[in-house]
C-alpha cells in the first residue's frame, strides 16, 4: 500500500506540481515550462470557458422551467461520462503503452499490480478537470441539500475511476493480442477516430431530433422516463450518479452512492490487481514485435534515399501512436466534419448552401482575380486546415529520449532536414484535402482557380513545415514520460499554433478593413495574393535555410 501511495504521489507531483508544491516547480525547468503552459491556456481561452459555462447555466433555468431540471442533469452527466470515454482511450494507450515512465518502473521493486493501479488514479484524477467545467457549475446552479452538493462531487470521482478502469480492462485484453498483429492496432486506432465522429455528430443530430419533437406535458413524463432506461443500459454508473442526487429518500440516495463507490474501487482493484500480468505481457509484446519490424524492416539498403526512409519512418511513427495520430493525422478530417455537420443537418442548412453557391455565381472575376482568390483561399486556408496537421514542430521532441540513435546515425544533415519536412508536408497537404474537397462541390471552381489553390496550399505547407521544424529544433522538448506530454504539453506547439493563428487573423481583419474603406478593389486580389506568397515562399527558404545550419550545432548540444 506505501508503494502504491507513493507512485500515486509521484505521479500527481508530477502532473501538478504548480498547485501542489507551487515553489518546487518554479525551480524545476520541466514543470515551469508545464505551469506557464497551463497559464497561457487559460488565458488565452479562458473567455471562451466562461461563455460556455454561462451558456450551460443559462440552459439549467430554461429546463427547469420547464419541468425538465432532472432531464437536463442526466444529459449533463451523460455528457461527461462520455466525454470521459472518447477521451480516456487515446490517453489511458499513451499513459500505459507509451510512456517511459512505465519502463523505469518496471525494474524497481514495485509490484505491476500497484503501477497500473497509479496509472488509473492519476488518469482519473487528470480527467476530473472535465468535471470543473460541466459537473460542478451545473450542480451549482440546479442546487440541492448538503448530500445532493457530496453526491456530485464523490459521484463524479467514482463514475470517472469506474469509467476509466473499464476502458483499462478492454485496452489491456486488446492490447494483449493485437500487438501480435500491428495492422489490427493501426486498424483499432481509425476505428477509435470514427467513433469519436460518429459520437460528436450523433449528438448533434439528437439535440435536432429533440427540437424537432412535439412533446406535450402529458407525454413528458413516459419520454423522460424512456430516455433514462436506454441511458442507463448502457451507463449504469450514471444511474446510479442520478438515484443518489436526485431520488427524495435519504437511505435510497446514500445507498446508491456507496454502491458507486464500492463499484468503482472494486473494479480499480480488480483491474490493477488480475490486469497486471496481461498488462506486463502486452507491453513486453509490443516492444519485442516493434523491434523485430525494425530489423527486418528493410533487407535492401541504398534502394530508397536516405531522406525518403527517414521520412517514412516519421508517419509510421505516427499513425502507430494513437496521440501523435488523433493530434497529428486525423485533424484534417474531423475540422471540415464538424464544421459542415450541423449546417447540413439544421433547418435551412441547404438554403445556407444555395446562397453561398449564388453569391460566388453572382461574382463576375476574371482570370486574375479567379487566380488571386485561389491563392488567398489556399495560402489563408491551409494556415487554418493544415498547421494543426504538420508534424516538423514536434519532429525532435518526439525523439525523446532516443534522440542519441539520431546524434550516432551516419546520416547527413540536409537527410535528417529533408525527411523531416517531407513527412510534415504529406500530412499538411492530407490534411486540406478534405476542406478542398467539400470547397469544390460547393462551389466547382474555375481550373485556374484550382491550381492556384494548391500553389498556395503548398507554399504555405512549405514555410509552415520549415518554421515549425526550426522552432523546435531551437528548443525541443526532449525531457517527457509519454507522448501525451510531447504533444499536448508542449511550448512548440501551442506558440507555433497560437502565432499562426494570430498571424492568419491579422491577415484576414487587414483584407477586410481594407475593403471596407475602398482602400483595396477586387482586382486587388491577384496582387494581394502574389505579395502573400513570395512573403510565405521567403519565410519557408530562411526557415530551411536556418534548419541545416543549426540542426548539427544544437544536436551536439542536446542530452
């Protein structure tokens, strides 16, 4: 039990260290560069958090005047258990398979069962920080007696051990086969994706289908009483949440939440403790099967450029690894989704459609400006599909710790560069091309307005690669325990995001001002574009440029 106490507190310390030893961790590089990381977060969209928790609190006194507070409660805890789900998979893989942290363990003299046990703690508790933003303020707001506030708060920590323990069990299971089978992992991993899509636009089309509903007062209480039953089917940890905080009988209400709290350590421990074999064989396997792929990955060497396999090796690396593909490669594909999902669905969507295709009818350009705007969409556009895509701004933090193969390698610089930005450069243009694509049956543009499209497209993938490769070969984070960290909790990419973000909407706000006030004409456009592509085609050649002669020089610095 001392051990298990002591991994949990290493883990926590760790991960929150500027709350729980504030002192510690402005002395500690890692967990300053962490804690200034989480302030910028909040600063920058902790106006958006507050409109949204506004929002959720403004539809509590709809609902409830409604007579449907109790509906609206269980669709907020609905909505968290499954935020939860869809989260909770791609992070419990990373944290248990993918993290260096396990394999520093593992020879220490800590039982298998206790590390896994850690783990789902420190995972639960990094995943009630969904609850500060749904649970709490909409419990606060529907308000209750003394045991309704214990219940919300004890009731969310055993639903989300509860929920994350299970995910633990079916990944362990999995894990345990299909690592013996890594196209069925690679398979499992574009499975997982769809079923966040499915998920996000299932949601969506019920919240229409409610709109759409005629529910009478008389019908209301059989509706409510139905939607409970399915829900509960298929979470029984919600139900129980529900009873404790909301049935009129004080025995029944403390008798449901300690059931979900004994479920919840009952499960953990069964997990930690019968899970821990599969889970030390599984890991054991996916070592052994990625280093057997690696020896016999290529029998002829000097077929392929050496730029060409490093290149390779980055996107394998990152379709292998559920966060580096949920964050990296999938991003392309969910944005134009989730964008263009409830328009379609909502009433008028098709009208918003047809008027979108009638003004762009009704703009007479001409060869220049066909070409301008082609260019403008593809420079700007791909800024906002595509940058979330590339991979050159994580390309050497996600070395890691393996970064002595790359600094012993024969291999030249201008390789190590080339097939760097080559792998970012696929992704980035994978990634717009579904954007792309929905912008031309909507529109069905002009040839030249197409290849001017994708000249921008890949000017800008050009500098944005080459930029995003600098930055970090100027400051990579190399000191992290699993992807999840080299992704979510980097400086590089959150500056790198954030700047061309800021970048791209001071371009647009300059355009639009300046039509405003007649500064600029349409058949500005053309002109505004080239000025805007020599710019991106300059920054990308001073970003390369500056990549070959300083990857050598901070490579021998790196440790």
């Amino acid at each position: 039990m001392r051990n298990l106490w002591n991994l949990i507190k290493k883990d926590l310390l760790l991960e929150f260290s500027f709350i729980l030893n504030p002192a510690a961790s402005l002395k500690d590089p890692k967990t300053r560069k962490r804690s200034l990381l989480y302030l910028l977060t909040l600063a920058i969209f902790g106006g958006y958090l507050i409109y949204f928790i506004n929002y959720l609190l403004g539809l509590v006194d709809i609902f409830k005047a409604q007579g449907l507070g109790e509906l609206f409660l269980l669709l907020g805890l609905v909505t968290y258990t499954s935020m939860i789900i869809f989260l909770g998979v791609s992070q419990v893989l990373s944290k248990l398979y993918f993290s260096d942290d396990i394999s520093m363990l593992l020879p220490l003299p800590v039982s298998a069962a206790d590390i896994l046990g850690s783990k789902l703690i420190s995972i639960t508790v990094n995943s009630l920080l969904f609850a500060l933003i749904t649970v709490v303020p909409i419990s606060i707001k529907y308000g209750g007696d003394w045991f309704f506030y214990l219940s919300a708060i004890l009731g969310a920590v055993a639903a989300t051990l509860l929920t994350i323990s299970l995910i633990a069990m079916i990944e362990i299971v999995l894990m345990r086969f299909f690592n013996r089978l890594p196209n069925l992992k690679s398979l499992l991993q574009i499975v997982s994706m769809f079923m966040v899509i499915i998920f996000v636009l299932g949601f969506q089309w019920l919240m229409k289908l409610g709109q759409e509903m005629n529910i009478t007062p008389e019908s209301l209480p059989q509706f409510i009483e139905e939607l409970s039953g399915k829900i509960y089917l298929l979470l029984p940890q919600v139900k129980l949440w529900m009873i404790a905080l909301t049935e009129s009988a004080l025995w029944e209400r403390l008798g449901a939440l300690l059931l979900l709290l004994a479920s919840a350590l009952i499960i953990w421990q069964l997990v930690s403790r019968l899970g821990s074999k599969l889970f030390i064989k599984g890991l054991a396997d996916n070592r052994v099967i990625a280093v057997r792929k690696h020896m016999f990955q290529r029998k002829t060497p000097g077929v392929r450029p050496v730029f060409l396999d490093i290149a390779l090796k980055e996107i394998a690396e990152i379709l292998k690894t559920p966060i580096y593909f949920f964050n990296i490669a999938s991003i392309g594909v969910l944005i134009p989704i989730l964008l263009m999902f409830p328009i379609l669905i909502n009433e008028g969507g098709d009208n918003f459609l047809s008027d979108i295709n009638g003004l762009y009818g009704a703009l007479e350009f001409s060869l220049g400006n066909n070409i301008g705007v082609g260019l403008l969409i593809g420079l700007l556009g791909s800024i906002f599909f595509g940058v979330t895509s590339q991979s050159a701004v994580s390309s050497i933090t996600r070395e890691g710790k393996r970064l002595w193969l790359v600094q012993t390698l024969p291999v030249k610089v201008k390789d190590q560069v080339n097939g760097r930005l080559v792998a970012s450069y696929v992704f980035q243009t994978v990634g717009i091309l579904p954007s792309a694509l929905i912008l031309w049956l909507l529109l069905s543009p002009p040839l030249e307005m197409v290849v001017a499209f994708f000249l921008g497209v890949g000017i800008t993938a050009w500098m944005t690669s080459n930029l995003g490769l600098l930055i970090d070969i100027l400051r990579p984070k190399l000191n992290w325990d699993d992807p999840e960290e080299a992704i979510k909790q980097n400086m590089n990419i959150f500056l790198f995001v954030m700047g061309s973000f800021g970048y791209l909407g001071l371009i647009i706000f300059s355009l639009v001002k300046l039509f405003e006030n007649k500064l600029i004409e349409y058949s500005s456009l053309l002109g505004i574009g080239l000025v805007i592509l020599v710019l991106h085609a300059l920054l990308g050649v001073i970003g390369y440029i500056l990549s070959r002669r300083l990857f050598k020089k901070r490579l021998n610095k790196f440790n």
